[in-house]
C-alpha cells in the first residue's frame, strides 16, 4: 500500500471516531454515556439497578466496555462496580458512570423511612 494511501486511510478512520495503532484492533470513541432509568425519590434501604449506555460520534451504541460507577454522597446514595444503587440515608446524590473517559451522571433523591 502506497504512503499516501495509507495516510489517507488513516485520516478516515480517525475522521470516524475510531481509534487503535496497528498492534491493536480500532475501537470505537465514546462520545456521550448515558444512565438510567430515571428513579423516582427513593425511600431509605430501597435499592435499584442502573444501566450505562456508551455511545460513539454518530449516535451508535457501543457495546462491551468497562463502566466506573460513583456516588458524590456515599453516606445518601451508595453504588457498586455494577450499578445497583443503595438508599442509605435522606438526601442527593449524582450517580456518575464513566465509560473510555466519557461520564454520564442521574440524579437520585432519597427521603425519608
């Protein structure tokens, strides 16, 4: 293959929102995550299941990659390295999924017993 064929190639493939190097397989880039589903205000010890969907520069959802959960209030709103929010006490917090540097965030209201 010519060099500037090769360059040309290139400079499509990155123009797609797909990146990799020869020794590694091109994935695509996450450009937007998104969480849910949306919850109503919770009530203390409820728990609920969130999903993250990761989706590349066109709008494609993009399956099989690592998310990275996290609460901004651990004492309100716990998560684990699935997603299974817990209510722990009265207040807000956001849940945070990241997914290839890319974070979608729901917010999640706990009232009281």
């Amino acid at each position: 293959m010519s060099r500037s064929l090769s360059l040309a190639l290139a400079i499509a493939v990155a123009a797609c929102g797909y990146r990799g190097s020869p020794s590694q397989p091109l994935t695509p880039q996450v450009k937007s995550v998104s969480v849910g589903p949306a919850t109503p205000p919770m009530s203390v010890g409820q728990t609920a299941q969130l999903t993250a969907t990761a989706y590349d520069t066109h709008g494609q959802v993009i399956t099989g990659l690592t998310v990275n959960w996290q609460s901004s209030d651990q004492t309100s709103v716990t998560v684990d390295k699935n997603g299974l929010i817990v209510a722990a006490a009265t207040g807000t917090a956001k849940i945070s999924a990241t997914i290839s540097g890319a974070t979608g965030t729901l917010d999640v209201s706990v009232v009281g017993p």
